[in-house]
C-alpha cells in the first residue's frame, strides 16, 4: 500500500492507502474525497482530476505524455508547472507519501 495525501483548496487534509498500481484520480474518486471529478472515468479526456504535485515529488513522477500536456491546457484552474493529471499518476513504492493539492475548481 501506498500513502497519498490529498489538500483540499481549503486546505483540509485527508490521507488514504492506495493500492499499488492504481491511479491518484481513482483512489480520490473510491474515497470520497472531494476536488477530483474524473469526469471522463480516467481516459485523459477531461482534465477535471487535474492536481498539483508537491514539488519534493514532482522529480520522482515519468515526465507528462504529450497529450497529457495538451489535456493540461483545458484545465479549468490555472496550469503551473507542477501540474498533472491524477488520473496518470500510478500508486508504486517510489511516491510513498506523495502530495498533491486539489485546485479550487475543475469545472
């Protein structure tokens, strides 16, 4: 099992246990935790599970595909640099405790 934290736009913190190999946007969605939509169920086809990675795990993640790049463009809060789509990042060992901040809106 891996730990993700998730922070709320309210700051509100709410740690979970993932399963190796499932996605940051999957574990939020089947634990309730509010600020991931995953309107499209996790095809890259929407941006609403757009979060920002803590930066002391930004290096640690596969570089953004092109087209999640280009999905990151429609994101409905502003992109930054730190900014992924949940729904490509994979639960492993190597992002034990990874953080990742919810924008304000997705929508």
């Amino acid at each position: 099992m891996v730990k993700i934290t998730y922070i709320a736009a309210d700051l509100t913190e709410t740690t979970v246990e993932a399963a190796e190999g499932d996605s940051l946007m999957k574990v939020a969605t089947t634990n309730g935790i509010g600020g991931i939509v995953g309107e499209c169920g996790g095809y890259m086809m929407c941006a609403t599970c757009h979060v920002y990675v803590d930066e002391r795990f930004i290096d640690l993640l596969p570089p953004r595909s092109e087209e999640e790049d280009e999905m990151l463009e429609s994101a409905a809060s502003g992109r930054r640099d730190n900014s992924r789509l949940s729904c490509q990042i994979k639960a492993c060992p190597e992002i034990e405790g990874i953080i990742v901040h919810m924008p304000e809106y997705q929508l």
